[in-house]
C-alpha cells in the first residue's frame, strides 16, 4: 500500500503543477477577449483566429485542470446522501463512484479521442472559418485532459482505500488553504510588486 501511496502522491503533484501553470491561461484568454473586443469597436474589424485562440484556450483550461479540481475536491458532487453520511460512508460512495463511473468513462473517452486527433494531425485539418486555426492542438488536448482525470481518478481511488485501511486521514474533505483563484490573485500581485521595485 505504501507503493501506492507513493504513486497517488506523483499523481496529485504531476495535476496540481499542470492545474497552477493552466491557471494562467484564464488570464491570457481574458486578455485575448477584451483585446479582440477593443479592436471590433476601434477599428470595426476581428479575426476568426482570434475568436478562435479564446476557445482553444477555454478548451485547454476545461479539459487540462478536471484532475486538478478532483485533486483540489472542488469538482461537482450531488450530495443529497453524501454529506449526510460518516466519513468512511463516504469514502466508499467514492470509491464506488471512481470505479462504476469515472474511470471507466474517462478511459473510454480518452481511448475514443486518440483516433480523433490522429485523423487532424495527419490530415492538417483547419478550421472551417476563413482565416481560422489549424485543429489538432485543441484535439490533442482531449486525450491528454482525459488521462490525467483518469491518473487522479486512480490517486483518489488509493487514498480512499487507504482511509478505509487507517493509514492516511479522510482524503474526502481535504483542505488546501487558498482557492486556485485566490492563489491566481496572490501570484499576479507578487509580480506586479516585483516589477514596480
């Protein structure tokens, strides 16, 4: 177990350094959209490129930070019985819930996506829209988005059973101090106080 654990701790630290450095990327596609905005009013012009970097951009962050918000614990949960329940209970609604659900979907989508990005890389798929992007970057992102929810599937599978076990506390309500917001906001004024000194 303690091989395990050791796997689901590479796992946790592989989704939380690919969820800090993605972060940034929500910066960077507000930036685009209010600059793609200020351009279509100024200067009564746009470009599909531009539209379309926002939406890779918003693809990359949705698919590339779902192992870091099941890391994190801030995914959704209906919890009309969960919350209700002891926390060895809702351990084993969870590990329930990673076998039945989540890791056979997320292996089955990731295995489904693979051929759909061979197929565009190959073929140089583009955008259909005049002066739009090449495809296969934004469908690369699906089996790598769905491979590291899957790897963090498997962490939370062996914490929970760790739990059940008595070797680690309640991975459940896990308490990470500051949301991923919060410590967005925290880096982005440490650099401007950087620059300003």
């Amino acid at each position: 177990m303690q091989a395990l654990l050791r796997l689901s701790k590479a796992i946790d630290w592989l989704n939380e350094r690919v969820g800090r450095a993605v972060l940034w990327l929500v910066l960077v596609a507000v930036l685009i959209s209010a600059g793609n905005a200020l351009v279509r009013k100024l200067f009564d012009t746009s470009s599909n490129a531009w539209l379309e970097i926002q939406w890779y951009l918003f693809s990359a962050i949705f698919l590339l930070c779902s192992g870091y918000t099941l890391l994190r614990n801030e995914h959704v949960r209906i919890d009309v019985f969960h919350g209700h329940t002891s926390l060895r209970t809702q351990a084993k609604i969870d590990i329930f819930g990673l076998l039945v659900f989540l890791l056979p979907a997320m292996c089955l989508i990731g295995w489904l996506s693979w051929p759909f990005f061979l197929r565009a890389f190959e073929s140089g798929e583009m955008s259909q829209n005049a002066g739009g992007l090449i495809r296969w970057p934004v469908y690369i992102l699906m089996p790598i988005g769905f491979t590291l929810l899957c790897l963090q599937g498997v962490s939370e599978l062996i914490k929970r059973v760790a739990f059940l076990k008595g070797l680690i506390a309640s991975p459940v309500y896990s308490k990470h101090g500051k949301t991923a917001e919060e410590e967005l906001v925290d880096e982005i004024r440490a650099m401007a106080e950087g620059e300003s000194k």
